[in-house]
C-alpha cells in the first residue's frame, strides 16, 4: 500500500500518494486541469496555489506543479489574477525615475508591510526589487527580480494593490536595453551580414557535396 | 534525501572526482557515434513507429501515438459550424501564443497588418517560457554563420533543408539584437560583450544567455510587448481545423473556447502554424520536458489541409532529464550544466563520454550506460546517471551555480538536494520534435500557398537532431519572417467561399484505409486525469 495522505482541494478532501505534487495529486483525484496549469516545470507562474495545513494559521503561497502535498493541506488555486499592466512604447520610454511614478505610481503607496515578499514561489524580496523601483535604481530592480514566473501570488496578497511583476518586467526591458552596455561585436556582425560579407561563403559551403562536408565537420577545430 | 545506495555510489563519484577534474573525456569518432546510435537511439527502434496510412506523407512511418492522431477524425465531422457568422475577421490569424507566434505576430503589427494570436492556453504557455540553457549566433570575431551552418548541418546529420538552415544562421545575429533592443537582459560583461559558452556539438562558444531563464526572460519580453502593442490574444481557445476556400486556399480555422466548449469561427487572409511541439504525447513511453499544450495539434490541423510533414520520425531526447526525485521526473537539466564543466558520470564514478556530445549521441550514451552496460543508478521510476554539478563550483568558483544556473539551484533544493554539494541524477527526456510541417525558405508551405509555419511545429531547419541553442533560435527567426511575409502576403490575398471540405475528403481517405481509431484529433490536452471508474 502506498503511503497516502489527506488532502482538501477546495475544501473537498482526497487521500493521495505522499509523493506527488499538489498538481499531479489532483489530476490523481481525477482533475482535468485547463486553467491552472503551465509548464509544470516551475517556469511559467500559471499554477499559483496557496494552501494552509490543518491547524495552522500561516497562509503559505506556492507553485503546485513544484510542490509536494502534505497531510491536512486545505488547497485553493489561482488561475488568474488580475494584475494590471500598464502599456508604453519601449521606443519612447527612458530609464528615469519618473518612468515609475508615471505608470507604476501605487508603488510609492507600499506600506512595507512585506507580505509580497513572504508570498513569493520563487523566495524573492520582493518589496526590496519595488524598493529600488521606487528610487529609480532599475539596474538592481532587474537583478533583484530576475527569477520572477509571474505567478502573481505578490500581487494577491498586496494591500497597495501593486502589479509587482510587471513593476519587475518594466525594469527588466529598460535594462536589457537602455541600461546594460550595448555589444559592439554583435552591432558589427550584424552590419558585416547586411553588407552581404558572408553571402558568398554561405553559398559555397552550401553548394559543397556531402563528402566534402563530412569531412570538415570531422575535422573542425574546436574552440577551448 | 537520496536513498542509501544512492549515497554509496555518489562515495565513488566524489572518489573519482578530483582525477577527472584535470582530464577532458575523448570525443567519439563517426563511426562509434553511427553505431552507437542505431543501437540504442530511441528513433531507431522500430515498435515505436507505426506507418501513416492516408494523406501526403502515406506510406512513410511516424511516431505510434502520432499516426494514431493524423489517423483519426477532426472533431467538427458531421458538426454543423455555419462559417457565415464570422466572430474575427483578420489580415493574419497566428495559432499559438510561444515564442514563434508571439515574434511572428509582432512583426506583422509591423508591418501594419490587423493580426491577432489565438491559444489554447495563456500566452507565453509555451516550450519557449522553459527553455533554459541559450541561444545561439555566430557574432564574436572567431566565429561566423558558416561555421554556425557546418555545426548546425553535421549535428543534424546533413539532413536539415540547407535553404531553411541558411536563413537560420544568416539572421541569428540580427535575432539577438532585436531581442536585446526589446530589452532581453543577456549575460554580458562589463563592457558589452556577451558572455557565451559551448553547447553540446559547438565549434565556437556562441551560446548566449539570460542565466538559466533565457527563454522565460524572451518569452515575457515578447509577451508584453504583443501586449504593449494591443495586438488581441484570445486565450483558452484552441484551433481545432483550417479553414479553407473555393480556390484551395487557407481562409482562417474554426477555433473552440476550451472553457465554454462553443466553436468559433476566425476568416483571415493568411495563416501561421506555430502550435509547438508534440512532447505531451510521450512517444516509447518516455517523461517530457514540455509544456502541458504540447500535443503536435498544428501537424494535424496542417496534413489534414493537405500539408506535408518532414522528418515527422525524428524525436530529440535531451540527455539530462531529471531521473530522481520523482516530483520532478522528466524536468530538464539544462545543457549548460554540461557547458559549465559537469560531467557525466556511471554508478562507479566513471565518466564514460565527453560531456558535450550532440543531444542525440549523449542520450544514446546514456541509455547503453543504464540498459546493456548496467552502469546505472537505481531510481524509484527507473535509472540514471549522476551528473556531476559540484564541479562546476570547483572549475568555475564558489556561486557560479547561484549566479548561472539559478533555476536548477532552485528546483532541486525544493527537494532539498544541494546540487554545489551532490551530483544530481539524470536521464533522456522527450525533448523536442525535430520533424513537422514542411515550409520553403520563405517561411509558406509548399502546398498552400497563403499558409505558413513557424517554430518547432516546423520540420527541415534541423535535419534529424537539434543543436542546443538552435531552438530559441529558430522561433525567433522563422516567427519574425513569417509575421513579415504572411502581412506582405495579405495584402494580395482574395478570399473566396469558406469551407471545410477536407475534412470530410480526408474522413473519406480514413474510411477507406479502414482506419477507426475510436478518438478525435488534434488531441488539445494530454489525459492525465485518473478515474476510478
């Protein structure tokens, strides 16, 4: 017999394998998931759960699709939440401090309550990336929040009422592209194609018998 | 938390490791790998494959569980769709919100067209948002997009169609500046130049990336930028067949909200395919890395039309797989734990191949180590090889785990494995599908002429195995063209009468063949519930 536990899916309650997953327990329970459910491999934030164990008080936030039932576990998903993305042109935004108070503006309303940060899948601080939104640090933002799956469980619990991941992807986007340095070697390599530097060459190798490319790919040098 | 005879082996790994750490494994020559491979290579056993009875690509043979789908019915047989009350009418209508429909329907905004995205889930649910380990492109001065061609050619067994790889290579470069102009943050120095690495088959280290979420960082920029341009995305809602017309064009596809289960009808003047991959049917049985919508519904919704398929019997199973703890079975390990100097590594500590082999040669590796050599380690679902993580902190320094290769860090210690400190277990996981629909250089299929595809729903830009990196790469390429050609391609587009004809044509092709499957197809969503009754 397998080791089972008792788990309450909207207060409904299955006994379920020890071994699975909140995600995989309810497709055993019978479950077929439409909403709720991603990549199933901790990527994409679709399965945002939040569950409290059977006599606790803690309300805990998670992915179910990366975390594994327990007994007593009262689960209750969130497949969609309304977080509110504000939309701008990347081409006419600039990395200043004012770019925040004009779309992002409840960021300045945080309380420091942290509960953001205390909900997160990913174990981010999340109110310290905001923190550094607010200031116009986008660079720190951005690292801050790079693991971010967007999952919005930040959001949920937010007495602001703050999109956090899209604060998040904001600072991202003005970093990747106006902040960090730009790559001379690719600017020059992209140049180098469109003047058709390698258009002949292309067309050589491509034009070679199957032998003769065998053979090169053999033999290649490759790079230490 | 791995058992007692995990433990013992891990000892001889540890044992071993500081001998290994000086020497780099011998590379296979072509004739080991030739043999290897058709001795162990899923693709290569043949009770796998089943032969396609009908339609274009009759008589040549398929993956068992996809034949089955490309031999059943559509669901819309005998349904009464009136495709005279049309809900949206578009320039381009783009099936699939991942990384090539995201990117196809960007550029077609471009270039003015009224183009909306349909998907059977969210946007960004999708291979793209989980591919981990980069992308490549030959733009560092010792490199170039011929010797990207040759690699990419030779790793693909001088199969991939040299038109498609060409356009492949040739336009890298400008991929990663559009993603890095968008805002991609890529790892880069303090000076500009990107940091890159090897992967698996790679001459040169073109391999960029955003640590371990590259594709999750591509995805979310493209998906708010498809946001931020208002291009309408009409979620949980599937295609479920092509429309077509009295000329034999494509005319847009009857879609069905998959909450509601109401069909609705979509005309548009050209049509993109970029539905992903098939991972979710789990050919032989294997676990998958892919997203829960990879179920190869475009293949079926384009050979039904009448489209061939390409390559439709070659499958890439990524080596590294998880193997152990079971609530993460079959996840990937990114191939950039093999770029930042893990090894592979069998029960007794022995590194038995070079760690960056193709994706093909190292999965074939893998399964003779833990079949005929018994040189595996026992898992609770099977067995594995040890990959061996800790070394990336010896080779690389303290945090170079934390800082590359987050994500890993992340989902093993959720099962409290510290991977700076143990070697994890790994093995071949059903990966990508390297075959689907045929398409010309210029991104149309060769038998309609206003239909296009794009991404992994592809067959030919590959040939029969992927190079790591390839992938990102291939979306983000063949998706911005196809966006720019099918807007182009608008433009000269009369519609005539819509209709679904096919489909009854091909349940006639099907009756005849005295093929009944007893299911309908595309499939949607895999079957994973559990019923007890």
């Amino acid at each position: 017999m397998e080791n089972m536990v008792n788990v309450y899916f909207y207060g409904k309650k299955y006994s379920v394998p020890a071994d699975l997953t909140i995600m995989t327990a309810m497709e055993y329970a019978g479950y077929t998931l439409k909403r709720g459910c991603g990549c199933r491999h901790g990527f994409c934030g679709a399965c945002a759960t939040i569950y409290r164990i059977k006599g606790k008080n803690e309300l805990k936030a998670c992915l179910a699709c990366q975390t594994q039932v327990q007994e007593g576990m009262y689960v209750a998903s969130i497949p969609f939440f309304p977080t509110d993305k504000r939309v701008y042109d990347i081409n006419e935004i600039k990395p200043a401090q004012q770019i925040m108070m004009e779309l992002y503006p409840e960021i300045y309303s945080c309380i420091g309550c942290n509960a953001c940060t205390k909900a997160c899948t990913q174990d981010l601080n999340v109110m310290q990336y905001i923190a550094y939104a607010q200031r116009g640090e986008f660079e720190k933002c951005a690292e801050e929040s790079f693991d971010c799956v967007g999952c919005g469980c930040c959001s949920v619990r937010c007495p602001a009422g703050i999109s956090h991941p899209m604060v998040g992807l904001l600072a991202r986007r003005l970093t990747g592209k106006y902040i960090a340095p730009e790559s001379e070697h690719l600017n020059n390599r992209v140049e180098e194609i469109h003047s058709g530097a390698f258009d002949d060459l292309i067309q050589q190798i491509m034009a070679k018998p199957l032998a003769e490319l065998q053979e090169l790919y053999n033999n290649r040098e490759i790079e230490k | 938390m791995f058992t007692p005879e995990m433990l013992e082996s891990i000892k001889k790994v540890e044992a071993t490791r500081p001998e290994r750490m000086g020497m780099e494994p011998r590379r296979m020559t072509a004739e080991e790998k030739d043999t290897l491979l058709k001795a162990y290579h899923p693709d290569y056993k043949a009770d796998g494959f089943a032969e396609i009875k009908v339609g274009p690509n009759k008589g040549q043979k398929a993956p068992a569980e996809l034949s089955t789908l490309l031999h059943s019915n559509s669901r819309l047989l005998g349904a009464d769709i009136d495709l005279n009350k049309i809900d949206y009418d578009v320039d381009v209508l783009v099936i699939g919100g991942g990384g090539a429909g995201s990117s196809a329907a960007i550029e077609a905004h471009e270039a003015g067209a009224n183009v909306m995205i349909v998907t059977k889930l969210r946007i960004g649910d999708a291979n793209t948002m989980m591919a981990e380990g980069g992308i490549q492109a030959a733009d560092k001065e010792n490199d170039s997009p011929v010797q990207h061609y040759l690699d990419a050619f030779g790793g693909g067994h001088f199969a991939a169609r040299p038109e498609l790889l060409r356009r492949l290579v040739m336009e890298a470069p400008d991929a990663i500046q559009w993603l890095n102009r968008l805002g991609v943050m890529f790892d880069k120095d303090e000076n500009g130049r990107m940091i890159t690495t090897h992967g698996g088959g790679t001459s040169r280290k073109r391999m960029h990336a955003c640590k371990d979420y590259s594709g999750a960082e591509i995805m979310r920029t493209l998906r708010d930028e498809v946001l931020n341009r208002g291009i309408p995305v009409v979620e949980f809602t599937s295609a479920v067949e092509l429309i077509k017309d009295d000329k034999g064009q494509v005319a847009g596809a009857v879609l069905l909200n998959m909450e509601t289960d109401d069909y609705l009808v979509a005309r548009a003047k050209t049509v993109i395919i970029a539905t992903g991959g098939a991972g979710r049917l789990h050919y032989q049985g294997f676990p998958t890395s892919n997203h829960y919508g990879a179920t190869a519904d475009g293949l079926i919704l384009g050979y039904r039309a009448g489209a061939p398929l390409l390559y439709q019997d070659t499958i890439q199973y990524h080596p590294t797989g998880v193997a152990y703890p079971s609530q993460i079975y079959g996840a990937l390990v990114t191939e950039k734990v093999r770029s930042l100097g893990a090894m592979l590594v069998n029960v007794d500590g022995e590194a038995f191949m070079h760690p960056l082999e193709t994706r093909d040669v190292a999965a074939a590796s893998i399964i003779r180590e833990c079949s005929d050599r018994g040189k595996g380690v026992t898992t609770p679902l099977g067995t594995g090889v040890w990959l061996d993580t800790p070394m990336i902190e010896m080779i690389g320094g303290p945090g170079t785990i934390e800082k590359r290769i987050p994500a890993m860090l992340r989902m093993y210690l959720n099962y409290d494995i510290d991977m700076r400190k143990q070697p994890i277990l790994v093995y071949p996981t059903l990966h990508y599908q390297n075959g689907g629909l045929e398409i010309g250089g210029d991104g149309f299929t060769k038998a309609i002429g206003n239909l296009l595809v794009a991404g992994e729903a592809v067959g030919g830009i590959h040939g029969r195995n992927r190079l790591m990196g390839n992938s990102l790469l291939d979306i983000i390429v063949f998706g911005r063209n196809a966006g720019k050609a099918a807007a182009r391609k608008a433009k000269e587009t009369e519609l005539g009468a819509l209709n679904l004809d096919h489909i009854q044509a091909y349940a006639g092709e099907l009756e005849a063949a005295g093929l009944h499957t007893g299911s309908v197809s595309p499939l949607l969503l895999p079957d994973y519930a559990r019923h007890e009754r």
